[in-house]
C-alpha cells in the first residue's frame, strides 16, 4: 500500500496504520515462522506481525541482519533471508 486506507468492510470501520512502498520491479516476500506474518520487500527493514498487536513491528534493527532483506522463507520453524542491504552489496539501490 502506498497511502494510508480507511473504508467500510462487513465487520465495520477500519484503517490500514502503517505505510509500506515496494520498489519498482520488487514484490513483497513472506513466511509464517513460529505463529508470525514476517515479510520483507527490499525497501523496509524485515517486519512481523503476531496476530495481537496493532502494527507490525522490525524483526531487528541491531545488528541489522534483516535490512532491506529481497528474500524470506522458513525452515524448521527459523526465518531464513537473503540479499540484504549492506555498504558493499546493492551498489546503486535505494540512493546508496
């Protein structure tokens, strides 16, 4: 989503709290690991969700393992990620 949404669904009002944007020609990546919606898109740092809380939340930011991370999946109930940001990897991305 670009831009904060409100509307009217069948169970009442609600409202979209927090803006993501995906960069073009990316997409968003996803994995349910140990009862969490984690998704990344190369654009934010890893986020999850648990269900219970009203936003999601960085996966971690220190050390900052999940930033811009392209690729998640899961594995044996781990988060697996793969081509994050750092100072020598995507050169030219992002305005680096």
């Amino acid at each position: 989503m670009s831009a904060a949404y409100t509307g009217a669904a069948t169970s009442g009002a609600y409202k979209v709290r927090k803006v993501y944007s995906c960069p073009v020609g990316e997409r968003w990546q996803f994995a349910a690991v140990n009862g969490k919606f984690c998704f990344v898109n190369g654009n934010v740092y890893g986020q999850y969700w648990d269900g219970t809380s009203t936003y999601a939340t960085d996966l971690e930011t220190t050390p900052t393992y999940t930033k811009y991370a392209r690729y998640c999946t899961s594995f044996a109930n781990r988060l697996v990620i793969a081509d994050m940001y750092t100072p020598t990897m995507r050169p030219g991305t992002r305005g680096w």
